[in-house]
C-alpha cells in the first residue's frame, strides 16, 4: 500500500487539522495565564470559556458543570476518589465491574485498601452487565457506581440511561467513564441521569494531555489535586490553554458530523468483519454484534498468540493493538476477555482493529487480505492447529 495504514483509533487518534489551526495562537499569541488581570489574559479566559461551553453543549450539561482535567485517568481518579472521600461518612460501598479501563480498576483497587468495600459485576458474553444484578448489589452503604459508557477493548455499549435510572431510583451517584463514547455516540447526560462523566480529548481527534470531567451541580467531591483557585477551586494548575482550545473544536467537530462519521465507520467496520469471517476459521467476534461502537472490531484467532500477530500486521504497515493501550507492554491476557468468558489460550490470540474516519474500503479490504497470510502462516507454527488439522 505504499503508507502505514492506522487502525488503532481507540488507543489514540490524530489531531484534525481544524482543531490544531484554533490551537496554535494560544502557544505564543494568546500565552497570558488566565489567573492574571491583565487584557492579554482575558483572550485566554475567552478561550477556556468557549471550550468550556462546546463540552457542555456536546453533552447536554450546564457549562459550569465542565471541569478541565489531565485526561480520562485523571478524571476518573478523581470522579471515584473524590467522590468516596466526600462522601466516606455516609457509605464506603463503590460498585463497578470486572471489563472497566484500569484508571477506574486500580482507582477501586487503591480504595479498598482505605476502608472502601468494591463489588465487581460480572458480565455475560458480550460485555454486558446484567441490570438485575447491578440492583441487588445496591445497599444501604453504597454511595457510587462507575460504570464505563463503551468498552476500549470490545465495544460493547452499556444500557447507560438504565443504568442512570436504577442508580438515581436508590439515591447512588452514577459515574461513567466515557472517554470512548464521547464524539461517537448521543450522550445526554441529564437524560441519563448521569451524575459524573469522564472524557479526553486524544481520543475524538484533539489533542493529548487535556481531557474533562462532568459533575452535576450539587455533588459533594473532593479535589484530586489541590493549590491554587482554579477551575472554581476545584481543580489547582495553571490551565492547559491550547489543549482545552483543542478539546473543545474537538468535540464540537465530532458531534457536528456524528452521523456521517458513523455511517462511514459503521458500513467500513462490518466490511472488514465480514471479510474476516469469510476468509478465515477459528476466529471469533467479541464484543456485542449491534451495540458496539462505531469502528470497534475485536477479533481472537485461536492458535496463534496476539503479539506474534501484531508484529507481523506492523510489518506490512499495518497498526493494531490487542487490548487497551494503556496495558500494551503486559503479557498477560486481556483481562476484558477473561471476563467475557474466554480461555487464556483463546484471549491470547486477540486482535483489536479501531477505525477512524480516515480508513477506507481499499485499506479495510487490504487489512483482511493481509490478515489471511499472516494467520496461515503462523498456524502452520502451531502444533495444536496441526492436530486440529489430522496431522501426526
């Protein structure tokens, strides 16, 4: 093909060219820090107030509910920490599940060791929780359930708006991470009855560093990070000017063409699944078949393992991922796949390809093609597909 062809969107994505060109000025033109009085200051209060407004907008919440952050890690520390903390002497029971992003896992995992008692939903084949069981796993001392919006690593989409209602039904906050979510799929979050909701920038085409969390107005939370009077008080650091420049054209640009985008990542995701499926055996699909996101494809191809197969796509220019980025350096198996239900032997041999508005037909078609050689031949490695085969 001549070009690396990226498909690893849900780990990162490019800056669109829109949102770096309303970026640049703030490094060097508009450079005053907002917490001054002075004109030269005031274009860059502008400019945190319009971003500001284009986040609310994107999810139907008040902009003084807009709290700019770090990214999704830290807005998620900073949802289930300061909420607990807040709230210790009313409750230290948090409920999750077993297939969240490790920001969220490791974050419970910290409370516990504090006092804090952490139920892990289970989920079923597709990624799913099971709605009954997140309600008989409420009681009296719960204060949180965190539960993301749409899986990193399968796709799946969770019933949020009934999530939302069983939480606001028992008087327990709601917390989604929504990093993947937002910019591809309608959030409304009062709609949702969601109470806090976390975000980045570098994964809708802004940049990295930067990121959101939604809070309801009236939510008692503590801050994660204390000093000065920024972010009304509850967020200390001198504010990240560009990257909150470029979160907000960011998320303006991804829900002005949501459906377009869609329709594209959609028709090109079901192109290459089905072009999978018809090519090669022993694969399986993972995630939900229809409520996933958009250009989500997550595949394991039994026999082989994972890494093997990710160096040899790199090899043909080919950029894909066998899990959450955040954990690419770890050999052990997806724990989303585990989850799910499947064997370490059959988890290892996973395959995550996330399309962006930029791939086409030609490169889905090229990736599935190049796939067939790559598995065939790392197969003929394997002495498991030789018995499967009826060799000796």
């Amino acid at each position: 093909m001549g070009k690396m062809i990226y498909m690893d969107h849900s780990a990162t994505t490019p800056v669109k060219k829109e949102v770096l060109d309303e970026m640049l000025p703030y490094f060097s033109e508009y450079y005053g820090n907002p917490s001054s009085i002075y004109q030269l200051s005031n274009q860059s209060k502008i400019a945190i107030d319009t971003a500001r407004q284009r986040v609310a907008k994107a999810l139907g919440a008040k902009k003084t509910e807009i709290y700019f952050t770090g990214g999704g890690s830290e807005s998620d520390n900073w949802a289930i920490k300061g909420v607990a903390f807040k709230n210790f002497d009313e409750g230290n029971h948090i409920i999750t599940t077993k297939i969240e992003h490790h920001a969220v896992l490791h974050t419970c995992e910290y409370l516990e060791t504090k006092g804090f008692e952490v139920t892990y939903l289970e989920v079923d084949e597709y990624g799913m929780i099971n709605l009954e069981d997140l309600e008989n796993a409420i009681k009296d001392t719960t204060i949180l359930i965190s539960i993301m919006f749409a899986n990193n690593e399968i796709g799946t989409i969770q019933p949020i708006k009934e999530i939302g209602a069983i939480a606001k039904k028992h008087g327990v906050l709601f917390h989604t991470d929504a990093v993947q979510a937002v910019g591809s799929v309608e959030i409304d979050v009062k709609d949702m009855n969601i109470d806090l909701l976390s975000l980045s920038a570098h994964k809708l085409y802004g940049p990295k560093g930067v990121g959101a969390l939604y809070i309801r107005q009236g939510i008692k939370i503590d801050p994660l990070i204390t000093g000065g009077a920024q972010e009304r008080n509850k967020r200390a650091g001198t504010e990240n000017i560009a990257g909150i420049v470029g979160l907000g054209k960011a998320i303006e640009l991804a829900y002005d063409n949501l459906n377009e985008n869609n329709s594209k990542l959609i028709s090109l995701r079901e192109r290459l699944i089905k072009n999978i499926y018809e090519k090669i055996d022993y694969v399986r699909l993972n995630g939900h078949p229809s409520e996933r996101l958009p250009g989500n494809v997550n595949f394991c191809f039994q026999f082989i393992e994972g890494e093997a197969l990710l160096l040899s796509l790199d090899m043909m220019g080919i950029a894909g991922s066998s899990g959450s980025a955040c954990t690419s350096g770890s050999l052990d198996p997806s724990h989303v796949l585990l989850a799910i239900g499947l064997p370490h032997e059959i988890a290892h041999g996973s395959l995550r390809l996330s399309l962006g508005t930029a791939n086409t037909e030609e490169e889905v078609d090229y990736v599935a093609d190049s796939l067939v050689g790559i598995v065939d031949r790392l197969r003929k490695m394997s002495p498991l597909y030789e018995k499967v085969q009826g060799g000796n």
